[in-house]
C-alpha cells in the first residue's frame, strides 16, 4: 500500500477504476478512447470541484421562497494543456457550464529538455479566480510545472491540476515546485519507462486521442 503525500488524491470511485480499464487497453478505438477520457474527466470534477465557492441566492420554491447557494461558475476557468488536454474540457463543463476556458500550449525544447510556452490564454483578473488545469498524464512533470508556474506568474492564486494517470517522478517533481496546488489523478502508476512513458499508462493521450499514431 502507498503512503500518499496529502496534496494527492487518488480517485478510486468503482465507476472511474471501471472505465479507466478501457481507456489503458490497447485494444480500444480512438471514438472510445475520446469518449471514455471525457466520461472519467465528468467523474472526477465532482471531486476535483468539492471545495469551489458557492455563494448564497434567494429562490422560490413552488411552496415558498427560501435561501440556496450557487456556484460562482463564471469564476471558474479549466485550462487544459494542450493538445491532449482538450479531450478533458468537455466532461468539466457539462458540469459547470458557466465556466470559462483557457489555454496553454508547451512544447519541449530539445536541447535544453525543457518545456517552452508557444502559446497563453485565460481571461482576465486571474486574482480573483479558480483554475482547474488539466491534461491526461503527469509523466515528468515539465508541462504540468510549467503551465501551473504560468498562471501563477499571471497572478493566480487558486489552483488545481487534474489528470488521468501519473506517474510517481512527475508528482514528486509537482509537489516540489508546487507543493501548494491540489492534485487529482484516477490512478498513481508504478514508473516512468527509459523513453518517459508512464508504465503501465495508456500510451500517448494526445496520438491516441487525435489518431495521429
């Protein structure tokens, strides 16, 4: 049994272990593939959004009216980390729909081994919002610091980071950079393979999500 740090938290909920068994096997068509990776990301948010900022309204009921509480879903912003996190926005937003949407694209300089941002887009006074970034695997860990770094730069200050699978280097490297952002993920793999595939993983999210492999 592994001993998790207390800013990672496993998703283990029956239903997500189930379709998460499909998502990793070989097997699975790419139109699968795309919809099971935005089934387990609906499953998650409820988790993953537990702690969002609810604020207080008054409603009639077909009896009387009385005080609820409501999302400040405008507050909400889910930036995946492009490409593959794209796949993951969708099963997020069916469930907030009032939430906005960011974007940042990394690519991995090769001779530094280093990730570099080509591209950043979230909506303004980032202060006064909640981020949720997401993107299906935590590998190394070089995109998901660096986007998180990149919001934070912008002025950010409540932040979590949403994935499929990880592998124990990336949380280890996330926690070190970020030790006080959230981090979700549906499983904690056993490693990163020579190549930095996490094992057993799912192969690559991106080329199996687009079919470009």
């Amino acid at each position: 049994m592994q001993t998790l740090p207390p800013e990672l938290t496993v998703l283990d909920h029956p239903l997500i272990q189930h379709k998460l068994s499909y998502l990793r096997a070989r097997s699975t068509p790419k139109k699968q593939f795309r919809e099971l990776v935005d089934e387990i990301s609906t499953l998650m948010a409820y988790e993953v959004t537990r702690s969002l900022s609810l604020r207080r309204v008054r409603i009639r009921t077909p009896m009387e009216e009385t005080s609820a509480h409501r999302i400040l879903g405008k507050k909400l912003v889910v930036v995946p980390i492009l490409r593959a996190g794209l796949g993951m926005v969708d099963g997020i937003i069916r469930l907030v729909p009032g939430a906005r949407v960011g974007h940042v694209g990394l690519f991995r300089d090769e001779d530094l081994l280093e990730p570099v941002e080509y591209y950043f887009k979230i909506p303004g006074s980032p202060e006064e919002r909640e981020f949720i970034v997401v993107d299906p695997m935590l590998a190394t860990g070089g995109s998901a610091v660096a986007a998180v770094q990149l919001l934070k730069d912008r002025g950010a200050s409540s932040v979590r980071f949403m994935c499929l699978v990880a592998a124990p280097e990336g949380v280890h490297r996330f926690r070190e950079a970020h030790p006080d952002v959230p981090l979700f993920t549906a499983a904690l793999d056993r490693e990163l393979n020579e190549e930095g595939y996490i094992m057993p993983g799912l192969g690559d999210a991106g080329d199996r999500l687009f079919g470009t492999r």
